[in-house]
C-alpha cells in the first residue's frame, strides 16, 4: 500500500512539472522601424550618383574628342597625304565595275534577242540609243511573258482548286448519313470538318493545305453550308523582313582590316520599349513643353532617330541627358530616385565605353596627337595598302578587259574574195547575219 502510494505520488510530481515546463521559443522574423539620422545614407548616394555622372560625362567627352576632333583631322590628312592614289584606286575601281555591268547588260541582251554576244556588242557601239530602243522593247516583251505565264498558272491553280471542290462536294454527298451521326453526338462543327477533311485527304491522296486553300473560297464556303459545317482557316501568311546595311564610311576603312566585336549588341527589346516610353513622355510635344524648348526639342528628334534604328545604347545616352534636363539631381532628391539615377547613369557610361572601345580599333582614334613620325608611319602603311589594292584591282580590270575582248567585243568584217564562191559554200560570218530584231 505504502509502495504504491509512493510510485502514485511520483507520477503526480512529474505530471506537474511537465505541466510547468515552457515552450521554447521560437525565432520570429520582423522588420522593426527605428528612428535615426538618414544623412549618412543620403550622403553615400548622392556621392554615388555623382561618381556614375562624372565618369559618364568623362566618357561623352572622350567620344566626342573623337568624333569632333580625331576623325576629321584623319579625314583630311588622309586626303592630303595620298590624295592621288586615293583618286587612282577610285578610278580603277569605277571602270572595272562599269565594264563587268556592260557585259552583264550585253550578255542578258543576247539572251533575249537571239544573237551572239559580239551582235550584241557591235549594235551598243554603233548605236547605244538603237540598243537602249530594243533592250526596252525585250524588257517589255519578257515582262508580257511573265504576265501570261502568271495568269495561265493562276488559271490552272484555280481549275485544280474547282476539281477539289467538286471531289470534296461529292464525297460530302456519299457521306452525308455519317455527317448527320457526327453532328448528333454533341461535336462541334468545325472539329466534324476536320475529322471529314482527314478522311478525304486519305481517300483521294490530296494533302491538307491544298484542300483547305481551294476550299477557302466562296464556292467552298457555300458547299461547307449545304451540309451544315463550319470551317476556321487560318492561312495568313508571316511577314518576313531582311534588314539592309549600307556602309556610311569615309573612304578610308575598307582597308583596314578590323577584327574583333563590334561596339553595338543586341538591343533587349523590354529595355527598348522601356526607354521608348518613358522618353515619349518626357519629350514627346503632345506630352511636354518640349515645343517652346529647343533643346528638349533637339533631343527629341534625336530619340525618334535612335528608335528607328533600334540603337539601344543610344537611346542610353539619350536618357541620361534626358534626366540632366529635368535637373533632378539636387539636394533635396529623395534617396530612391538618387538609386534610380545613379543606375541609369551607369548603364549610359556603360553604353559610351561600348562604343568607344569599339573605336579604339579604328586608326583614326587619338590622332590628334600624334607626332610626326606617327604620322609617317600610318601614311607608309597606308600607302603600302593602296599599293596593293591599285595592283588588285589592275589585275582585275585586265582580266575583264580580256574576257570582254574574248566573249563580247564585235568581230572585224572579213573581207569577201572577188570570185564567187563555190555552189553549196558561204563566206559569211554567222555573227555577221543582220538579225531582225523583235
């Protein structure tokens, strides 16, 4: 009794002390406010920011050192020092693209009228305004060519697409009792087409797109209704454009041989838009006073310029001075716009040294001081380089002149003997034949 007493008393006590026992605590995540003295946090952004604007402009200034300075200078020298080859590996270069177009025209002339290359040559000689008659009368000719062979092809394509449809309207006609079935069970119209379309396209061995094109029609769409069913043709056809380059140098960079990337990425087309907009709104003259400012104005035509041409680190640059217009950068801005600026002030100096890293490449950069045995040294390059190039380019032009002389040139009359010649035998040269031209 007593033993169980004590073991019962026992249980009691632990059963307490369990009952005392806490939980233990829990880490709990919170964000307290707390007053204190912000000027220090003001002040390392605004030292930021002005860091970001200084190494920005330091870099609009060395691009335009370049572009205001370096490159003119080179200009002009270049012209200067060797100003007679220069005009020399024009000229040569002129001559032999203007040869290879006349054998060009010459040969495409033969074809359409029938006659060797040397009749051809001998009638642009004699008389370029009778060629230029007749090479238009054979343009006009082959031009009403194609347009008979393109209405004869439209004519058969739309006798094919008839025949389709009269095949598709009979085995609509076999089929009826199967289209009402499927049109009972609850399926839509357009998916009862489909299947129907499948099962034609296996019986008479058509292919799909040719079927739905020749039903997209409105005889077609009128057979479709006869029998109840609808039909969604999606057949717009993609745009595809192909972006021309032209070359906007000076004259001189075609002999250069630049390797390496180009200062100019990908534009990201969010950023693009992005910038597009906000700059729309800061200078657009329907959303600003940037009419009665001609330097918001300026800017302006300058952005509509950098979008057309998808420039996105232009339109970088753009920003930038977009924002030193406004003239937010002031004592008062608050610290979330001083980040704000701070960032788009780097991504401009970030756009810049792109660009200018490009640039470093050219010959040009940092002539402006330059010595005189600098100096010496790029024109002896140069001039080595144009040395080669006249040669090439002699080289070229002799090989079109032979080829012209081989293939094209007109022969030299043959001069006929005073005795007859015998019965069954000509003296003529056939590329001598008068040809009647059409």
């Amino acid at each position: 009794m007593s033993f169980m007493s004590a073991a019962r008393k026992k249980r009691k006590r632990n059963r307490k002390k369990k009952q005392r026992r806490r939980p233990a605590p829990t880490l709990v995540r919170c964000t307290a406010l707390m007053v204190m003295d912000s000027s220090r946090i003001r002040r390392k952004a605004m030292g930021n920011c002005k860091r970001a604007l200084t190494t920005f402009e330091k870099a609009e200034r060395e691009l335009d050192a370049y572009e205001s300075g370096d490159k003119p200078a080179f200009v002009r020298w270049y012209h200067a020092a060797l100003g007679a080859r220069i005009s020399e590996v024009k000229s040569l270069s002129s001559e032999a693209r203007n040869l290879h177009l006349k054998m060009q025209r010459l040969a495409r002339f033969s074809d359409l009228a029938g006659c060797s290359r040397h009749r051809a040559a001998q009638l642009y000689e004699e008389s370029p305004q009778e060629f230029e008659r007749r090479e238009r009368e054979q343009a006009e000719r082959l031009q009403r060519e194609e347009e008979r062979r393109r209405r004869e092809f439209e004519e058969e394509q739309e006798e094919a697409a008839r025949d389709i449809r009269d095949a598709f309207g009979t085995f609509l006609e076999s089929q009826a009792g199967w289209i009402r079935k499927l049109r009972k069970s609850g399926a839509s119209l357009n998916a009862i087409f489909w299947d129907v379309l499948v099962v034609f396209c296996d019986q008479y061995g058509f292919f799909p797109p040719v079927v739905t094109m020749a039903l997209d029609h409105p005889e077609g769409m009128a057979l479709l209704e006869q029998y109840g069913l609808e039909a969604d043709f999606d057949l717009e056809d993609e745009d595809v454009f192909e972006p021309e380059f032209e070359s906007d140098g000076e004259g001189f960079e075609h002999i250069f041989d630049v390797s390496g990337k180009s200062g100019k990425k990908e534009p990201d087309e969010t950023r693009l838009k992005s910038l597009r907009r906000e700059l729309a709104f800061a200078l657009h003259p329907d959303q600003s006073d940037s009419d009665c400012d001609p330097a918001k104005l300026e800017l302006w035509h300058q952005v509509q310029e950098a979008v057309e041409a998808r420039d996105l680190d232009r339109l970088e640059v753009l920003h930038a001075h977009c924002q030193m217009l406004s003239g937010e950068l002031s004592p008062q801005t608050q610290v979330s716009r001083l980040h704000v600026l701070t960032d788009m002030y780097r991504r401009s100096r970030d756009a810049l040294r792109r660009r200018i890293r490009a640039l470093r490449k050219k010959p040009e950069w940092g002539f402006s001081a330059w010595d005189e045995s600098d100096r010496e040294q790029m024109r002896s390059r140069l001039e080595t380089l144009l040395n080669e190039q006249v040669e090439d380019l002699r080289a070229d032009l002799a090989e079109a002149h032979e080829t012209y002389r081989r293939h094209f040139a007109p022969r030299p009359a043959r001069r006929r003997p005073h005795s007859e010649p015998p019965v069954g035998e000509t003296l003529e040269d056939p590329d001598q034949i008068q040809f009647d031209f059409v």
